[in-house]
C-alpha cells in the first residue's frame, strides 16, 4: 500500500489499488472458467445393455406396464391415451388404471413388468414407477427386448 508519510496528522495522500484490481482480474477468470461447468443441465447417461439375462419365471397373471419413447403408455395392452401424456399426469393416469385392473383378487399380488426402451425418457418411467410404489406393488421386473 502506497501511503505517503508527511508532517504529523495529514490525511493519506495515495492508496495503491494495483494488487485489488489484480486479485479482482484473478477473480473473475476463475468465474469464467468455472461458470459453464457448473451450468450443466443434464448428464449423459447410457442405459445398461441386457447381455445375460434370463426370462424371469412368472407364473399367475402379470401387469406388463409398457411406455413408449415418445409418452404412450399402455398397462397389459390397453392404451390409457390415444396422445401421448404429459409427464405431470403420468402418476394419477397409472394409478387410476392400476387400482381398477387390481380390483380383480387375481392381480393383487401380480408382478408389475415393466417395459421401455433406451429412448423413453426418465421423466414417464419415475412417474409410473412411482405409482405403483404408492399402490404398494412389491414385485417388479424390467423387461429388456433383445436387439437385432
């Protein structure tokens, strides 16, 4: 710091703010560089490819839940919507559909099998997977098709 001494009591004349703006410079160029990482929306994830798997062994009735890649959702082959659904309704259309295919005492205890592929997005998989956890479905398996 830059401070001119004088006679007794005068006021400082100077203040060096060389090393500040330096410091701010630094500062800044570590924000630069560090904003854009941080910005990340959304990480890629590559879904795991079934190499060794084994049918599952399903005996009584099943619910085969499937979801397409662009938000159609049909449970044991009956469509809940001729469009695609919005991400925010997928929980209550599941689970309407579920409570009334469970009313039948057969399906009670029916595994729930669930069906997408590579290109369904998270967003209606998390919407149905949470219905049924909140129907207290206990039994579930992911169905992988094979590739050709």
């Amino acid at each position: 710091m830059g401070i001119s001494g004088g006679s007794g009591g005068s006021d400082f004349s100077e203040i060096n703010i060389t090393p500040l703006t330096d410091v701010f410079l630094i500062l800044f160029l570590i924000m630069v560089v560090i904003a854009p990482m941080i910005n990340e929306t959304s990480l890629p994830i590559q879904p795991p490819q079934a190499k060794n798997g084994v049918s599952a062994d399903t005996k009584g009735k099943v619910i085969n839940l499937e979801i397409s890649a662009d938000g159609l959702i049909a449970i044991n082959g009956k469509k809940l919507s001729p469009d695609p659904i919005a991400p925010e309704r997928v929980n209550e259309m599941v689970t309407a559909e579920l409570t009334l295919l469970r009313q039948d005492a057969s399906y009670i205890e029916a595994p729930l099998n669930v069906v997408a592929d590579a290109e369904t997005k998270q967003k209606y998989l998390v919407g149905a997977l949470d219905a049924a956890s909140g129907l207290g479905i206990k039994k579930l398996n992911i169905v992988t098709v094979a590739q050709t």
